[in-house]
C-alpha cells in the first residue's frame, strides 16, 4: 500500500512543487485548502517521484476516495498504482476532482477504462482579477451600486484591515456569531467542519501562505476573509464570511479584499457552491469567466 499519512504542514513544499507542474486552477491543489479541511475530510497524503497522491472520505457518507495524481511524469503509472492500493485496502476505486483537461490525457494512456461523470456541484467559479477589483461593466453595476450605498451610508464608520496576530481572535469570534445566525447560516450541519477549517487558517495563515481582511463597522466585525495563491496566475479565496443583515457587507469586504489582495493574478477561484441554491446565485451574480469543472471517475467492470 501507499504510505499515507495526514497532511502535515511539512508537506507544503512538496505539495507546492508538484502543484507548479500543472495549472488547472483547482482548490483542491492548493495545499491551503487541503490542509485546512483535513479532518474534515480525513485527507492523507504522499509523494510519488513527482506526483502528489490524495487519499480523503466523502463527508457526511465517508466514502474513501482518491483525486486525481497532481504533479507530472508517468500518468498510466500513476493511475495505476492508485488502483493497485484501492485493491490492497479492499476498497472500491473511485477518482475524483478530476479536471474537465485532464480526461483526454487519461483516455490517452488508459482508453476506455473509466467511466466519466461531471460533479456539477463541485465545479469551481473562476473570475477575472481585474473585475474584482474595480467592479466595472454593466454586468456588476449591482455590485458596484451595493458597495457605493454602503460607503455613503457608513461613512466614516467603516474600516478595513489586514488580518494580524492581533485581530485574529475577532475574526474567530466573528465566525462564531455567524453559525449562531440564522441570517447567515440557516443549516448548521452545513458547516460542521467549519470551525475547524476557520481556525486552521487564522493559527497557520502566514506558513500557509494565507493573507486576511476584516471588514467592521463602528469597530465591530462585521465581516472577514482569506485566500492565498494556487498558481502564478490565480487566487483562491477560501473564507469569506460577512454580516448578512447589513445590506452591502459581502459586495464590500469581496471587493476590499479583491483590491489590496488580487493585484498581479488574472484569475480568482472562488471555490465551489455545495450545491446550495443560495450560494449558486451569489457566486453567479459575479459573473465568473470560466468554470472549474471536475469529474468523478469510475473504473468500468
């Protein structure tokens, strides 16, 4: 079997080498967020000559699954011995997060042999950087109008802020409040593993790579955020939690973060919707570029 084992934050440079060898644009190969969900989704990890193999469970079901090898080199290989340890461990081999490019390249070494399904729900919204920042076109005219009303209604009350050791612990806090509200999150088990994930972040930010705004109001929090780089040309912001009882608070700690953050980068991930209407629309009110499809494989009987 493979030496799996939990991801470690000693894997970060390891894990970032064989990220560079491919550009997918993925959350899911960007060590930040395979580290800071690890318990969430069990997630273990080791190095193949210059592959990344990926080994996590499902939540809530916890069906073991492997990704998709990350790195380059032999890819037949690769597959290969990720079925051979499936059928060492005595489970079922199913590959997932498999990105919408790389199926011509398995097809090529190993035609016919999966069968292919897309996880809508998984796919991840990708914007362009630059619309982000300025909100221009038609298209963000909302955006651009919730943000405007928010700065003249709260003139002078408002600030934003780089996260620090300092402001850390309000931006846990922060998150707190927002479970117990029903405005903000009105399905608890959604975000079980949240906490976990959140606090993962604000105490390893800086070795992960991680950089953080804080949105408040009359200097109460209000809303915070982090991301980090998953490749030369693309962000990924994988928390943002803000007020949802003030009216222009997301449109507004988004575009803070976008302007001190996304300067340099063409792109920004900004991960999946869980196939929760209400998150659908928000990211698709963004108008994303292109999408970061990924499938899920199956090997034929």
């Amino acid at each position: 079997m493979l030496p799996f084992q939990p991801v470690s934050l000693n894997d970060k440079e390891n894990a970032d080498a064989c990220s560079a060898k491919q550009n997918y644009r993925l959350c899911e190969h960007c060590f930040a967020d395979l580290f800071i969900w690890k318990d969430h989704y069990d997630t273990q990890l080791c190095f193949q000559g210059d592959y990344m193999f990926v080994k996590m469970k499902t939540f809530p079901e916890q069906i073991p699954m492997y990704l998709a090898p990350i790195g380059s080199g032999d890819l037949k290989e690769a597959l290969l011995t990720l079925e051979a340890d499936a059928q060492e461990r005595g489970i079922d081999f199913t590959m997932c997060s498999i990105p919408e490019p790389m199926i011509d390249a398995i097809e090529a070494v190993l035609p016919g042999r999966y069968t292919f399904t897309d996880n809508t729900d998984g796919a991840d919204y990708i914007y362009a950087a630059d619309k982000l920042i300025t909100l221009s076109g038609r298209k963000l005219q909302s955006k651009r109008n919730f943000v405007n009303r928010f700065k003249k209604n709260y003139d002078g009350r408002w600030t934003y802020e780089e996260m620090t050791d300092e402001n850390r612990q309000e931006a846990y806090d922060f998150h707190l409040h927002w479970c117990e509200s029903e405005n903000n999150c009105p399905n608890g088990t959604m975000y079980s593993g949240e906490t976990c994930a959140v606090s993962l972040a604000l105490d390893n930010r800086e070795v992960l790579g991680m950089k953080g705004g804080i949105l408040r109001l009359d200097g109460k929090v209000i809303g915070f955020t982090m991301g980090c780089p998953v490749s030369h040309d693309t962000y990924v912001v994988q928390l943002e939690k803000a007020e949802a009882s003030i009216a222009g608070a997301y449109p507004m700690i988004n575009q803070q973060f976008a302007q001190h953050q996304f300067e340099g980068y063409t792109y920004v991930n900004r991960e999946d919707d869980l196939g929760m209407e209400g998150l659908r629309k928000a990211k698709q009110s963004y108008h994303p570029v292109m999408m970061g499809k990924k499938y899920l494989a199956v090997k034929k009987a």
